[in-house]
C-alpha cells in the first residue's frame, strides 16, 4: 500500500468520524414524534438529565470561553510535542529504538494507552448510553457499550490479520517468481549429478551454499517486510481510536460552560495528549514511514482536539450533550474507539514487546517495562478524575 493511498484512507476516516459527530450536532435539538407522545414533562425531563446548568458560581459563559480560547493552542502544542519527540529520538543515543530506555519509554506510553481505553472512554461510554435521558427500552435492557467495545476489538483483530495474509501472499509470488527466474525461462533447475566436477561445471556444494544463503536472505527480508507492514497497520488503526475519542472529548469541551469543569480538564488534556502521543510516535517512527505520511499522523493527531472544542464552540447553541441522538452516537463512538484501544495497546503493543526475544532475554529491562506500565495505566487512572 502506498504512502498516497494510506494518506486517503486517513483522510477518508477523518471525513467520517467528522461527519458522525456533525450529524449527531444538527439533530440533537429535533426531538422525533415518539419523543412527544413518550416524553415526560419538561421539568421532570430535566431533574432527570441534569438539564442545563444555567446560574450558579461555576457557570459563566465568558470565563468558559477564555478558557477554551486558552485551551486550543496549548492542547495542540502539548500533542506536536508528545508525538514529535520519538520522531526525533534518532539524533539522541539514548532514546535510539535500539536502546534500552526507548523501550522502557514505549512500554509507558502503551500504559498510558491502556489506561485511556479503560479509565477514560469505557466509563463515557457506559455513562453516554446507560442515561436516564435515552429510553429505557432498549438501551437499559442490553449492554451495548460491552458489545460494540467486543465488536471493535474483533474488527481490529480481522483487519490486522487480513492485511498480514494479504502480504504474506503477495511476498510469496514474489518469490516463485524470483526462484523461476533464478533457475531459468523455463522454469526447470539446473542439475549437476555426481560427487565431482569438470573445470567450467558448477560446484554442487558451493551451488547449494549460495542456494541456502540465497533462501535465508529471502526468509530474513520476508521477516522485516511483514513486521515493517504490521507495524503500519498499529499505526493506522491506533491513530483512527484515538482521533475518535479526542474528536468526542473536545467537542464537549467546547460546548460546556462550566468553568469549573474546563479548568482542570485542560491541565489533564495537556498531559495526556501529550503521553498518548509519545506512543503513537514510537509506533510511527518504527513503521518507518516517509516524511509526508508522518506529517498526515501528526498532523490528524495533534488537531483533532481543538478541531473539537473548535466545533463545540461553534454549536454552543445546537448541542445538547444530554440530547438522545448526541448520547447514542457519542456512547458508540467511544465503545468502538475503546475496544479498539483495548487490543491496539494489549495484543499489538505490550504482548509484542513483553513477549519478544528482547524483553524475554532480559529480566531486568522486563521488570523495568512493567513498572512502566504500571506508571503510564496509573496515571491515566489518576486523571479520570478530572478528564
């Protein structure tokens, strides 16, 4: 797959999401017909949703919108500078992907991928689709966010396989196409019978040393080929749930005025775009993309946040977080992009690492990564609190 067509695929999946998230904006404020005749009073609907928080001491729309105007450009410095600093790890020995502390550094930001999946879309999810403003029938009665976070996970685990076949596949041509030419147009090897040699008759031996040397050079660049492939589909896959997520949390940003809410939630946000990046860094700096690829990834990870408080900004007035349409297609968002998160960070990520030759010959550098991990999941647990 080409770096143009991969560019295009993100760019199609950024188109999407967006237009979910906008589709969920414009009808959020059209209650349907079995709303009216289901409904309960206005007032009832409200103490029951939470309704909006108009007055109080947190609730001040210029305070809020100074703070998301604040919010904006330090959110998209701290998410350049997360995911930019393993791109340029190479100049720097010791956070070379040969390094020692290159891994304890990935196993860190794989926890802190980990823990956002867990501690941070899974409980939106299940708050987004389990709201006494949806009807009870049928979100009360089935767990969805369960189910589209099991489905996600399934879908992502096809992909990562099918895209391996189908390069396995495509290396495999290659290479009886390689063998037919090596032994001749027609397809039949040259054979040499008996023990010994006439002067300008090939050795047997060396015929079969160069042969053997020949397959292992095959076997070793098939190996590199397809890692190098299923490091770029991690890559891709992992930036698609994350921008869903950072999409969905900046759009309720921007649309909320409770400056009592914003003002650590920008704090958190900042670090977690920031760790969550240093991991998709080093994912992309392995798949050794070229430097317009690698600009289309940062650049789709590092605006999609204040794309989103951006847009809740702009529909202040139309969104309604607590609106049944919002819920449902924010809860699905999030589950998918959760389960995604989940494999992306346990199967392609930590169990590659910790069950690879390296870390396996190492008891030191594993005990090194698994406190790593442990810090980066914990202090994505630690910030659930306020994001």
């Amino acid at each position: 797959m080409s770096s143009r067509r991969q560019t295009r695929l993100l760019v199609f999946f950024a188109l999407l999401i967006f237009s979910s998230v906008a589709a969920a904006v414009t009808t959020s404020d059209a209650p349907s017909d079995a709303d009216h005749q289901t409904a309960p009073p206005a007032a009832a609907r409200h103490a029951a949703c939470g309704g909006p928080a108009v007055g109080g001491r947190c609730h001040s729309v210029a305070r809020a919108l100074r703070l998301k105007l604040i919010a904006i450009p330090t959110i998209l410095a701290a998410s350049v500078v997360g995911v930019c600093l393993p791109l340029f790890s190479r100049s720097v020995p010791a956070l070379r992907p040969d390094g020692n502390l290159f891994v304890v550094v990935k196993a860190f930001a794989s926890g802190v991928i980990l823990g956002t999946g867990y501690m941070h879309v899974l409980p939106d999810s299940f708050s987004d689709l389990s709201s006494p403003c949806l009807p009870a029938k049928p979100w009360a009665e089935f767990p969805f966010t369960a189910f589209v976070a099991m489905l996600a996970a399934v879908f992502t685990l096809m992909v990562d396989s099918l895209m391996l076949t189908l390069h396995t596949r495509a290396g495999a041509g290659r290479a009886n196409g390689a063998a037919v030419a090596h032994h001749g147009h027609d397809g039949s090897p040259v054979v040499v019978h008996g023990h010994c040699h006439a002067p300008g008759q090939p050795d047997v031996a060396a015929l079969s040393t160069t042969e053997a040397a020949d397959k292992g050079g095959d076997f070793e660049a098939g190996n590199t080929n397809t890692q190098l492939l299923r490091n770029r589909v991690i890559v891709q896959v992992l930036e698609m749930g994350i921008v869903v997520h950072s999409v969905v949390i900046g759009l309720g940003m921007g649309a909320s005025q409770n400056a009592c809410t914003i003002r650590p939630l920008v704090a958190a946000m900042c670090f977690h775009q920031m760790f969550e990046g240093m991991g998709l860094g080093g994912c992309i700096l392995q798949a050794e993309y070229g430097a317009r690829m690698r600009s289309a990834l940062v650049f789709f990870f590092s605006t999609t946040t204040p794309f989103g408080i951006a847009l809740g900004l702009a529909l202040t007035r139309v969104y309604r977080d607590d609106s049944p349409t919002a819920l449902i297609v924010v809860g699905l968002l999030n589950a998918a992009s959760a389960g995604l998160l989940h494999y992306m960070a346990l199967v392609d990520l930590l169990a590659a690492d910790f069950m690879g030759p390296r870390l396996q010959g190492n008891v030191r550098l594993q005990l090194a990564a698994f406190l790593a991990v442990l810090l980066g999941a914990g202090g994505m647990s630690v910030m659930a609190k306020w994001a």
